[in-house]
C-alpha cells in the first residue's frame, strides 16, 4: 500500500507533512482535446482548496481523475500512498477513501435519504444493516436533515437532497471530500445551508477541494485558492492574496467577471 | 354469415370447462414467457453494454435476427429443426422458449432504452461511493430504467400473450388449439371463436390490471 518512492512534488506553497493527494505531470486528453496540461498539485491532509476558474479550463476533469472517474494519460496520480494506475484494486482503493459531491446531487430517486446513506457501506464495505443505519443517523443529523431520513430525494428540497448527498458521502467515512460546483444548481436562498453544511465540515478537519465560485466560502476556509485556465494551474495562493492581487492577468479577469456577476 | 345458419352457442356451453382451460394454458404459457423475456432483456442489456465487443455482436445479431423473421418460423424451426440435433422438447416447453426468445430480443430494446435515459450521473454517483459497475447497474440503474419504460414493455408482454395464440401451430396447450379442436369436432367455428375472442380480451384486461397492480407496489417512490 505505502508507495514512499513518490517524489515530493515541487509545487508552490506545497503544504508541509504527508500529503494525502500528490498529482504530478498529469496530462489528460479527450480524444485529439487537451483537457489537463502537466498539472502538479499536492494536498495535505486536512487542507482546504478551492478550485476556481472560467468554464471549460478543467476544474471537474482534475477532481474526477482523483477519484478515477477519468483516466489520466501520463503523469501520477496518489491518493493516500495509493498509486492510481488501472487496477480494479486500486479504484477500489481510491473511490472507498474519497467521497465526491456533485452539482446535480445525484440521489437515487428510489431510495430514501436514509438507504441512499447505507447503500455504499453495506455493500462496499460490508457493514451490517444496523451500524450502518446508526452512522447514517448520526450524519444525517449532522448536515440537519435527520427529521426527512424516510422520504425520498424527489420529496426533497434542492439545499436539502444536495446536503443529503453530503451525508451521503461521508457514512462512507472519507479521508478527502471532493465537491464539484455543489451549490451551482441551488435557488439562491439555498446555497447558503449547504455552504454552512461545508464550513462546519471544513472546521471539523476535513481535507477538501471544492471547485465552487463561492468567494465568501474560498475566503472563509480555504487553505489555498487554484486557478485553472485551458488546463493549466495558472496561479495558486492563500484566498486574500489571491482575491486582493491576482498575479495573473487571467486570474485578474476572471475575478472581474465573477464579481460583476455578484 | 351464410342464409339459414342458426347460432347455437349451448355447444360453447358444452365447452366452457375446456376453453377456461385453455385460458389457463394461454396464461400460463404467456406469464412463463414473459418471465424468461425479462430475463434475456435485462441481461441482452448488459452483454450489449460489454466491452467485450463479440458479445455486443452476439446482441445484436440475435435482436436482428429475432426482429426479422416470423414468430411462426422461429417456432417451427425450434419444434421441428433441433430434433435434428438431438434437442427433443415438448410443445408447451418449446412454446414457452419461443415466446421468451421472441419476447426478449424486443424486450433488449426497449429496456436498452429506459437504461439509456438515466442520467449518466447516476452511475458516477454509485462509481464514486465504490460500488462496481455490477452493483451500480444492478442497484442502481435497474429500478428507475423499469419503471421509465414500464409501459413500452407491459405493451409489449400483452403482444407476447397474444402472440401465444401462433403456438397452437405446433398443439401447445393454450386457448387456441383448443378452440380449433372444440372446432373440428362441432363445426361451429364463429360461436367458437367469438367466445375466444372475448377471452382474449379478458386475459389481456386481467394482465394490464396485474401490471397497474405491481407498478404501485414496486414503483413507490415519487418522481419529482
Ligand atoms: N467527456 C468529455 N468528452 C470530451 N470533452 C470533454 C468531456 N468532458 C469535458 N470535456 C471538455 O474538457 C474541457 C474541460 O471540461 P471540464 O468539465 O473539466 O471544465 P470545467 O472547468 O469543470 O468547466 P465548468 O465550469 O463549465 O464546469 C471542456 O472543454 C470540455 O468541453
Ligand atoms: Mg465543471
């Protein structure tokens, strides 16, 4: 399991101690597109990041490589001292340690909150129906949606199916928690219930990275701010750095847009 | 009608007890090849969604050739043909066979369908808790592409009884064969299949209640 030949990435601003995630040189290719261009990025355990940049630069096609919803062409991939490569082995390995929220929640509509919550670690991990249900309670409460465990995700509010599915994820006890634009398809008197779901997670020592255009919620508690354009990470700094004086002219533009928009 | 012919349904009468046997045959025969056409559907669907490509092939040969040929001949060719090959089977079971077949090589597309019109987020969602693609399909997927095709495919089961009718070609026990015996032996063909008719329609009424009946049960949960 433990693979200690991986090189310490040479990234800005690399956190210090083991990182939980080391992506180095990844290039990802959609057929003749070039999605990822030689992206290195280390995340330390318990930090937060945020992954911003304009649509179409890579944001969901880096966090979907980490937890091989895509493959990578070259370059490296570890989650965890797991290397990434094919084997069903290491996807396992991969997709049990890291937990995923999308933008679209993706509930299972025939499930209720509660069998959406114990699916995964009853048949995964081949925990009993019992304990299951009790950490699926216990998160449930958590996110604050303990009161609707019986109803299905149809009978559910968006702010609430998308904080169920971050329930959901964590019953499956994950060291990283990937969000991918979770609050994008909310009415807006509802992204602020799932972004306060997110910071009391983040408070609790969750590693994160979220791709979200939420500025409040980067400043809040990101450990660092990324910046993607075409691909590439362009510029990567603490939140106030980054929001006070973007380096790049890209980053600088893509702030003015964000912000004529709020 | 020809001039001077008298209807006497009392020979019909006389026949009822055979002819509600049949309809216990038609049925019988119809509910076992529905069953072993959802079975070849569902798992048609998923040898086509391989990435073995000559099973994906094998799929789609078998739907073609199933699609473009009679009932009538797949029948015979299962009755009279596999005897050559030492395959010797009884009507009723070659009937059931031949139904299911049929049944299912339409019964693959149409679920192919309801599979496709579920959100491909569905299945990353289950990827990404760490179930295998097995277990999403089987968990995940099954249920909510069923019931999005549920009455494409009860339509096509009610095809499936009708057609079990073309079994009495080769004497299997259903409704018709007895109704073309009763036949032979009194002459009275339109009281006999007037009669049968109206069973056909009653078998047909029956199932589409048992279907409206199993989708509230099994399909609960509301959608949007
Ligand atoms: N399955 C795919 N096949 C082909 N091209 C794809 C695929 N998925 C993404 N792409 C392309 O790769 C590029 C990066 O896509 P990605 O979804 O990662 O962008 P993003 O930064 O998340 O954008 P957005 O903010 O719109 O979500 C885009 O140009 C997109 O069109
Ligand atoms: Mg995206």
């Amino acid at each position: 399991m433990q693979d200690t030949s991986v090189m310490r990435p040479t990234v800005p601003a690399a956190p210090a101690g083991d990182p939980l995630i080391v992506m180095e040189a990844v290039n990802k290719w959609y057929g003749t597109y070039h999605a990822l261009r030689d992206v290195n990025l280390s995340v330390g355990r318990g930090e937060k990041i945020v992954l911003c940049g304009p649509s179409g630069s890579g944001k969901s096609t880096l966090i979907r490589c980490i937890n091989q919803l895509e493959t990578i062409k070259s370059g490296s991939i570890t989650v965890d001292g797991t290397r990434l490569d094919d084997s069903s082995r290491s996807v396992d390995a991969v997709r049990s340690e890291v937990g995923m929220v999308f933008q679209s929640f993706n509930l299972f509509p025939h499930m209720t909150v509660l069998q959406n919550c114990t699916l995964a670690p009853m048949r995964v991990r081949g925990i009993a129906a019992a304990q299951a249900e009790a950490t699926a309670r216990r998160y449930l409460e958590r996110v604050r949606i303990a009161e609707h465990a019986h109803k299905y995700p149809a009978q559910l509010s968006g702010g609430q199916q998308q904080r169920v599915a971050i329930a959901r994820a964590l019953c499956m006890e994950p060291k990283v928690m990937l969000f991918d634009e979770p609050t994008s398809a909310l009415d807006p008197e509802m992204v602020k219930e799932v972004l306060d779901t997110m910071v009391g997670l983040a408070r609790d020592g969750m590693t994160m990275v979220c791709v979200t255009h939420e500025m409040g919620f980067a400043r809040q508690v990101a450990d660092r701010v990324i910046f993607m354009a075409e691909g590439e990470i362009l510029e990567q700094a603490d939140p106030e750095t980054f929001f006070r004086s973007p380096r790049h002219p890209r980053a600088r533009s893509f702030l003015g847009e964000i912000l004529a928009h709020h | 009608m020809p001039l001077g012919y008298t209807l006497d349904f009392s020979v019909v009468l006389d026949a009822l007890p055979a002819l509600l046997w049949g309809c216990a045959g038609t049925i019988g025969l119809a509910l076992a090849g529905m069953a072993l056409a959802l079975v070849i559907g569902i798992g048609g669907v998923v040898l086509r969604g391989s990435k073995h490509r000559p099973l994906r092939s094998l799929v789609i040969v078998f739907v073609e050739l199933i699609r473009n040929t009679p009932f009538l001949v797949q029948i015979f060719f299962l009755f009279f043909a596999l005897p050559n090959i030492g395959l010797v089977l009884n009507p009723t079971v070659t009937a059931i066979i031949a139904l299911g077949v049929n049944g299912g090589a339409y019964a693959i597309e149409i679920i192919r369908g309801g599979v496709q019109s579920i959100d491909k987020g569905q299945v990353e969602a289950g990827l990404a808790l760490g179930l295998h693609k097995g277990q999403v399909f089987r968990m995940i997927v099954l249920k909510p592409a069923l019931r999005a095709i549920y009455p494409s495919l009860t339509g096509q089961f009610i095809m499936l009884t009708l057609t079990s009718s073309i079994c009495s070609a080769i004497a299997a026990y259903e409704l018709t064969s007895v109704a073309q015996r009763i036949e032979s032996e009194t002459f009275r063909s339109f009281e006999v299949y007037f009669t049968i008719t109206l069973m056909y329609l009653a078998i047909s009424w029956l199932l589409m209640t048992g279907f409206s009946v199993f989708s509230r049960r099994y399909f609960l949960y509301p959608t949007r």
